[in-house]
C-alpha cells in the first residue's frame, strides 16, 4: 500500500463558483465574491458583509426529500461529494461499500435549521417542530447523509476543530486508508451566516464590521481587523494509489505527502505562531522533505493583525532566511473564511496549482501590506513549477495543522 495517499477526485461548493472548474476559473482570476448580507436583514448587526453561496439553489443538486430533512450545510457536502465522485470517475458500485469511508469537518453544524426549528417551537408547540431537527443540526449530519446518500459502509466520522478541521479531515483519512480503506471522501462544508450563526460568532471580535466589501477581509494587510465570513467548502475523493491506479483514475492531483497537527494550549484565537511552525515542521518531516524543499504556501490567512503577525512569525521559523523565495497565497481573500470548509477549500485549490502549475493570487485589491519579508502573490497569480505545497490552518481554540501536497510522479 501506499505511504502517501493521492486526491483524484475535487468537488467544489464556493461563494465564487460551484463545482471545481468554475471555482479554479474564479480564484486563478482574483475574482472576489465579498458582499452585502441577503440571506437576512442584517441591518441591526454590527457585522453586515459576508461572501454567500448565493447560485447553489438546493433543489438543483440534492433530492426535495432530503433538502427538508437537511440544513444547506449538508447540501453543500452532498453536492460537493457528488461532483467528487464524478470527478473522479468513481461510482460507489465500483468497491466494496466497506472499502469507502467517510470523514467530514465540522464547525458548527445545522444553525439555520436548528434556529427555524426554534422559532417553530416557541411561536407554536413542540408539534410544529421538524423530527428531523434531531440530526439535522447535529456535527456528524453531513458525514452521515453522505454515507447513507452514497451507500458507504466504510469507517464514517468527524472531526471538530474549527478552521483546522478540513485538514484534520484529511489527516483521518490518510489513516483509514494506511488501515486498508480503499478510498474515503473528505472535507468539509460551513453555512455561518444565518441569524443564530452570527450572533454566535460576533461575541470574539474576530469578524470584521467593514462595510467595504474590497478591503473588508485583507489578510496580512495593515489595518486588518477581522475576517467576513464564508459559506461553502469542498469534498475530496482521496483513495490508495495503488487501488487508484488499479481502477484507473482519471486524476492524480496530488499525492498527501504529510500531515501534522498542534495545539496552542490555550483557548482563543490563534496565538504566537510558536505551534503552528511546529505542526508545518512536522508534517515536511512526514513528508520527508525540509523547508527548502517547498515550492509555495497557502496560508491560514486569519484576517487581524495580531494573527496574521503570527502566521508570519510561524513561517520565519519554518523557512528563516529562505521566506522571501516562497510564494505564500491566501485564495480565501476571495471568498471570506469558511471555518470548517475553509482548509479544505484551501487542499482543493492546492491540487489544482499543482495541476495546473499555478498559483492563484492572494487578492487583486491593493493594499499595504504587513509580511515582514514574505512573498505574498497578488495580482495576476504567478505561473510556476511546482512540486510540493505545504498548507496551513488555524481553527478559534488553538488548533493548528499543516498538509504537504506533491505533484505526482
């Protein structure tokens, strides 16, 4: 078996575009999607931007019947994971329904679900309230309906660790398969703006108040005050080379060359950078390759000054004298942070730079700014050769992870 995994199928659910192509279309051309809030009068929040999904219309990619027994985070998962199996060319009749597992992130689950169920229950009675607000909010609905959706019996879970998490996922997966697993689907989908969604995040002061939606979200740029919040995410189809090869994927991605994770010890937003040089050591160590053997980096990209200052400091310490040589981009400038979608967003734009031997600029708006010697794309996006990428997150709680994806050989 394979000691490193590879990602042959891509299913995409972004504020920017829906389904692979589109998105990569978007996000190698700097086109933003940041705007004004629509999903509700957002007008008596202090936070009114945000980047919506708004051209993923449910019903035109998920059956009526689960559409209401779903919150649109799921959808989202149950759509991307059918674009992932179509991508690549994997129908689940194809293995064993054990040998195909599944394994999402999770940030906060079903909110606008659970808050209508809520308003149900208190405006009229318990009777009015859906059966299926049980597991509609709940972390593992989307790992679950992918299973049942798809008819995979394979090892099914999720992973909570915020921002972290889309990593992490893949992290799991990468075990499931070392344990014989032939093939998993991975990621995750986030669907944060909402009432119930918002007011929840607003207490910790990390999203932004701009009513500017060009410089409302500008990571590593002087001034950034917070981030806007995203919807979407992505799942991968990641299997066994060996097994991959064996059926004939159409696609070869990106091999997981490595994968750690840390913790800062401390609960909060993310903190001197200390723990996150060390999950990137450690997964170039995984990976069996040092820092100068990078090629680029898709950054956390946290959106203020004090977190994105330590995103730096963690990449001075993994590179030293070498940051100003490695690309670093941050494509979710585009599309605003999506917690539990948004690493796996990131693993899926990772696969496709190196695909394609692009990397997609960080933002086309101008700014000021503040990396301390990084190399920041911006602009246009850079043509390059690219061999190995390494990939940061950072989730609220002090969590922290890094994959190192390879170009196939």
């Amino acid at each position: 078996m394979s000691a490193a995994p590879v990602i042959t199928g891509l299913g995409v659910v972004a504020p920017n575009g829906l389904g692979a192509e589109a998105y990569w279309a978007a996000a190698r051309s700097g086109t933003g999607a940041i705007g004004p809030i629509t999903r509700f009068d957002a007008s008596g929040y202090p936070v009114r931007l945000g980047a919506e999904a708004t051209a993923f219309v449910p019903t035109d990619h998920v059956p009526r019947n689960l559409v209401v027994q779903t919150d649109v985070w799921s959808q989202y998962a149950l759509a991307a994971a059918a674009w992932a199996l179509d991508d690549g060319a994997l129908a689940p009749g194809d293995l064993s329904p054990f040998d195909i597992a599944v394994v999402t992130s999770s940030s906060s689950g079903g909110n606008a679900f659970g808050q209508r169920q809520i308003q149900q229950l208190w405006a009229e009675s318990p009777k009015h309230v859906s059966a299926y607000q049980s597991i509609a909010w709940f972390y593992a609905a989307s790992s679950g309906q992918l299973s049942i959706r798809f008819g995979l019996k394979g090892p099914c879970g999720v992973v909570a660790s915020e921002g972290a998490g889309g990593l992490d996922a893949l992290g799991q997966a990468r075990r499931l398969l070392r344990r014989g697993t032939s093939a998993v689907l991975c990621g995750g989908t986030e669907a944060p703006i909402s009432p119930y969604a918002l007011t929840c995040h607003l207490p910790a002061g990390q999203v932004t108040t701009s009513d500017d939606p060009a410089t409302a979200y500008r990571p590593f740029a002087s001034g950034a005050d917070g981030y806007v919040l995203g919807e979407g995410g992505a799942v991968l189809l990641v299997e066994d080379r060996a097994s991959a090869e064996r059926r004939g994927a159409a696609h070869l991605y990106a091999e997981v060359a490595g994968y750690a994770a840390t913790h800062d010890g401390r609960v909060g937003p993310p903190a001197d950078g200390t723990h996150l040089a060390r999950a990137a050591e450690l997964a170039l160590a995984d990976a069996g390759i040092g820092a100068a053997g990078v090629d680029a980096v898709f950054a956390d990209a946290w959106g203020t000054e004090a977190a994105d200052r330590a995103e730096v400091d963690a990449l001075r310490t993994t590179f030293g004298e070498r940051l100003a040589d490695v690309p670093v981009t941050t494509p979710k400038a585009q599309v605003g942070r999506l917690h539990s979608g948004g690493a796996a967003l990131d693993v899926a734009t990772a696969a496709l730079a190196l695909h394609h031997q692009f990397l997609p600029p960080a933002t086309t708006a101008a700014g000021a700014w503040q990396t301390d010697g990084a190399r920041l794309v911006t602009g246009d996006g850079l043509a390059m050769t690219l061999d190995n990428v390494l990939v940061l997150a950072r989730g609220y709680g002090g969590f922290n992870a890094a994959v190192v994806l390879r170009r196939p050989r």
